[in-house]
C-alpha cells in the first residue's frame, strides 16, 4: 500500500513516522516548502540570528532513507479523487492507496486595496522567512504591522531585533483581548509599549499604498491616518490550505472537514493539522485546532485510523505556551476571555507588572477549570493532573510550590499569591503546602 502524506509539517512527519512504526507500507511526504521537515516556531530565531536553518531540523537527511520514508518537493495543484492520484504544479502525476492532507495554514488576507505589494506579507512558511529577508536586505525606516496576536508578536520581535521601528494596528481595545482576559491583555499591552513599539489600539488598515515598481511605501488607517513604511507584516491570523482542494469531491467549509477519526468524506482520504475542521467541536475547544502540540496528536491519529486501527482524537484538556518579548505564557485547561456562567477568578500579578497568575474556578464548588500564568514557569504535567483529579482550587493555590519550573535560583511568587488569595477570600485562607515527596522525587527541589 502506498501512503501519500502533502505536508511536512509537525502533523505530516507525525503521521509518517507513526505509520513506519507500526507497518512496511510504502510512505511519501510531499512538501513544495522545503526539503526536510523543520521546527516552524524557531524561524524567528533565524532572522534574529540565533539559529541556522539547518539547525531547525530535528532530524539528519540520512533520517528519511534510513526510515524508507520517501521524499518528494512539489507543490500539489489539485487531487484526483476519482482515479486517486496528485496532479502536481508541473502537471506530473503521483498515484496514492492512502492520502493525509496536512497542507497546513496561511497568513490571512481579507481584500486589503494594495495586500499584493512588495513587502506586503505574513508569516507562516519558509517562504515567509526568506520574503522578510529579502524585504528587509537593504533596511528599512518602519514596518506596521497588521492584528494582534502571538504571529503579530513575533514578527514585531525579529524585527525589533534589528532596531526597525515598528507600528502595531490592533482593532481591539488592548492587545489580544480577543483571546486573553482584561487583565493578562492589559499587562502585555503595557509591557508591548514598555518595549518602544508604537501600538495603535481601536485602529485598522483601510488600504496599502505602493510606488511605480509595485513596492510598498505606505498605509492608510481606517481612521485615517497614513504611516509611511517599507514592510507591512499580515499578522491577522491564519486560515486553513486548502485552496487546491476546490475542484475535488472533498467536502470543505473554513477546513477540510473530518470527524474524530481524521476521516474527510472522501474514502481513503484524511485530512489532519492547521487544515483540518471538525464536524463537532469537543467540550471546551474549537472546530480548527492550529497549534503545534494538537497538529501532532491529529497526525497520530490519522496514522493509526489509516492502518485500519479505530482511534478517536483526544486531545485532553487545552494548553498552550508563547513568549510576548521577554514574558513566556502559559496556558492550562480553559481560560476565556470572558467568565462564563458559574464561573470566578483569582487573578494575582506582581508589583512589576512582569508575571501575574489567573485561575478560574467553579463557583458552587470551587471545581478548578483552568489557569493562566506569565513571567513564570510551571509544570503542564501537574496541572494536567489536577485537572484529571478534578482538583479545587484552593489546592491549586496551595501547592503552586509543587507546579514550579523556574530554576531555584529565580525569586519564588507562591506565598505573595497565597497572600493576595487571604486578602481576597479572608473567610477561606490557605497555606503553602510543600513539594509533596513524589514532585520531589521526579522533579527534585
């Protein structure tokens, strides 16, 4: 049998080495992106001259052959579902037994007058990277940048990193606000000012301006305003690849469609990843999942329901981890923007404004739902735990100690929060409990 997988991404490379685990069956990656598979999330480390590309590659060349997994560079220009092959750009043909899409996503573009200029771009792929390089090789007196989010940050970083003055448009009324709640978004709205960036809040882009040679050379807000720029970075979030699939019998919406076991409705074809939507969504999360710890649990699964095994996605309870400049986030179980019926909050930050702690919690029975943490670094394994022992929140608070991952060398916070929960709730007061002896033991002090 002949397994075809487009993408090599997390979720592609997932699935193929999944497959070669468990079978002999013939497997080919196609990606038109780049030869090998690399870690997506360290391309701004390229640009900001940390890292060499090849050092984004977690596996050798010799990794493929070794493992019989073929490899192809082409970019696919459409499916035929009826005789199961890929037609590729330069119209040669691939045939397939088995097909994984895991095309991944792309920088949105909503119909911006102007959005096809030189220097216009987002960032998402290799391409992207080499886009900025080029965009940039000469210098540049500003870049703005396009929609809040953890893309828009980390394009404003690398190119802060080579002291580009960048200006940020944000529709909303603090940074992220869409996803953090009031008070994470307006700590890192500060801390994004802190930093020199000059961030317009309640402001859109109106149109893109350009000189003869079709080079950007500035935008116009939607209040009105004209900045004057070299770079424009698209930043406001990604949608599904999928743009090849619009001739074919593959039923798509926003995604590719798929139930739980990765299935499109097209026999022998699954679709995983940054391109796939679900029928339903599960409890507490969203119909397209497009981060990197769910693309490689979707990959797993489409692996193993291609080999004929029955494995629904369960993704377990949501997390997720970014860098706004120098303050890492973190993120645990489900922590909305806004409460939801039932539920409360405790929200601790410190006197610098550099870390801050917000758990939510059931508010009949004090059942933890979910916790927000910046500047400090904990465990995804204990509170994943505490979310499977169905833990109160007064026992998170209590044993913060125990979820800790900063170095012992770094200032602990733990009794400033259970402080600031006594002030708060003086009728529940807690104490810090220590490490209990089996955090101790598989985690030491």
């Amino acid at each position: 049998m002949h397994i075809v997988i487009i993408g090599n991404g997390i979720t592609g490379i997932t699935a193929a080495r999944t497959i070669r685990k468990h079978s002999d069956h013939e497997i080919t990656v196609v990606s038109g992106e780049t030869d090998y598979f690399f870690s997506r999330t360290a391309l701004m480390y390229i640009y900001m001259g940390h890292m060499q590309f090849k050092d984004t590659q977690p596996y050798e060349p010799w990794f493929w052959t070794k493992n019989r997994i073929n490899l192809k560079r082409a970019w696919v220009k459409t499916i035929d579902t009826q005789n199961k092959q890929l037609l590729f750009s330069n119209d040669d043909r691939m045939p397939y037994d088995k097909l994984l899409i895991a095309s991944g996503a792309k920088p949105n573009k909503f119909g911006w007058p102007g959005q096809d200029l030189i220097g216009v771009q987002g960032l998402y792929s290799y391409q992207d990277l080499e886009e900025l390089e080029k965009n940039t090789a000469n210098g540049i007196n500003r870049a703005v940048i396009v929609g809040g989010g953890l893309i828009g940050m980390e394009m404003a970083e690398m190119l802060h990193s080579r002291h580009y003055p960048v200006t940020f448009l944000v529709r909303e009324s603090s940074y992220w606000n869409n996803i953090l709640p009031e008070q994470e978004s307006q700590l890192i709205t500060r801390h994004i000012r802190e930093h020199g960036f000059d961030l317009r809040l309640n402001e859109t882009l109106k149109e893109i301006k350009g000189d003869a040679n079709g080079k950007v050379t500035s935008i116009i807000t939607g209040s009105g305003e004209e900045i004057a720029c070299q770079v424009v970075g698209l930043t406001a979030g990604v949608s599904p690849n999928i743009a090849f699939l619009k001739d074919t019998e593959i039923k798509t919406d926003k995604g590719v469609v798929i139930n739980q076991h990765m299935h499109t409705n097209v026999e022998d074809i699954y679709a995983a990843g940054d391109c796939a939507q679900f029928q339903h969504a599960l409890p507490d999360r969203r119909v397209i999942e497009q981060v990197w710890y769910t693309g490689k649990l979707q990959g797993e699964a489409a692996a193993f329901n291609m080999l004929g095994h029955d494995k629904m996605y369960e993704p377990g309870f949501w997390f997720n981890s970014a860098k706004f400049l120098d303050i890492e986030y973190q993120t645990y179980g489900t922590v909305l923007n806004t409460l939801r019926e039932g539920e409360t909050e405790f929200y601790w930050e410190s006197d610098d404004h550099q870390k801050c702690v917000h758990v939510v919690y059931r508010e009949s029975d004090h059942l933890f739902i979910g916790i927000n943490v910046f500047g400090i670094r904990m465990r995804h394994e204990i509170f994943n735990r505490w979310l499977l022992e169905k833990q109160k929140v007064e026992h998170i608070i209590s044993h913060l100690s125990a979820a800790n991952f900063d170095p012992e060398f770094f200032k602990p916070f733990e009794q400033e929060i259970i402080n600031a929960w006594n002030n708060q709730y003086p009728a529940n007061t807690i104490q810090l409990k220590a490490k209990s002896a089996f955090t101790k033991l598989i985690f030491g002090n």
